[in-house]
C-alpha cells in the first residue's frame, strides 16, 4: 500500500508517517519499481500501537518500548520488560497527578465552605461554629503551600 492508504487506515497523516519513519519508529518502507514507498499490515500495525499510546497520553519516546516488541517478533508491544516499565512509570505520574489533584479539591472545598459561611453571614445558634471553621479553613489555607 502507498503512503495515503497507509496514513488514512491509521488515522493520520502521511506527514505524521514520514516524521515517524525519521525517528525509527517505523522501519524504512520498501520502494516500489516506480520508485514509490510500499507499506505492509506490519506497518499499520505498528502506527496504530503508537496512536494508541499516544491516545492514552503517552509520549513519542515512550511509545518505543512498544514499537521494538512488535518489530522482535512479539504478538503484542507491551509483553516485553521495557514496556512494562514504561507502564510502570505512567502509572506512578497518573497516580501523583490524581494525588495532586485530590489536594487541590480539598483546598477548594475548603474554600467554598469558607466562603458559604461568611457569604450566609452569621446566624445565631451556630454563629460560634461558623467562625471555628472559618478561622479553620483561613489557617490550613495560609499554611499550605501551592501545588508545583
């Protein structure tokens, strides 16, 4: 198959295809007698291991790992040790990332309650208990420092 056929059963571009070939993800295609690039199901199957690293938010250089597993032979790209490392890794940034953003809700609800309360202004039975968790989410908010 040319270069069109290869790129649009893959979901991309044939400009996306060349600059992959350039970083050796995808091994050099044969050349037709006219001189034209002749691509195989191998090459389509390994485009669309990279697009599916790349939908899960994987990067370029870690979609290697996977690319080389299928190219040694192997029925799938991630049966091989650096691949399963690499998903080690992502696993341990999705799992601070999710950390980070359990943080940052707390602090905002926090801040909500906060600003609920001063915004209800006070009530008699629990005026008391308003300025508690007030002066409580105003403290831990001063104390924290900003997500990095």
């Amino acid at each position: 198959m040319r270069i069109g056929e290869l790129a649009e059963r893959a979901g991309t571009t044939t400009r996306t295809v060349r600059y992959y070939e350039s970083l050796g993800l995808l091994p050099p295609a044969d050349r037709a007698g006219n001189g034209y690039r002749s691509y195989d199901e191998e090459h389509v199957r390994l485009l669309d291991q990279i697009r599916t690293l790349q939908d899960f938010g994987f990067g370029l250089a870690e979609t290697r790992p996977f690319v080389e597993c299928l190219r040694a032979g192997h029925p799938a790209g991630d049966t091989c040790a650096a691949s399963l490392e690499v998903y080690r890794r992502k696993l341990a940034e999705l799992d601070a990332c999710a950390e980070r953003i359990q943080t940052v809700r707390a602090q905002v609800a926090a801040q909500l309650a906060r600003a609920e309360l001063e915004a209800a202004g006070p009530q008699e039975p629990m005026c008391e208990l308003a300025t508690a968790v007030t002066t409580a989410a105003g403290t831990a908010a001063a104390e924290r420092k900003p997500p990095t």
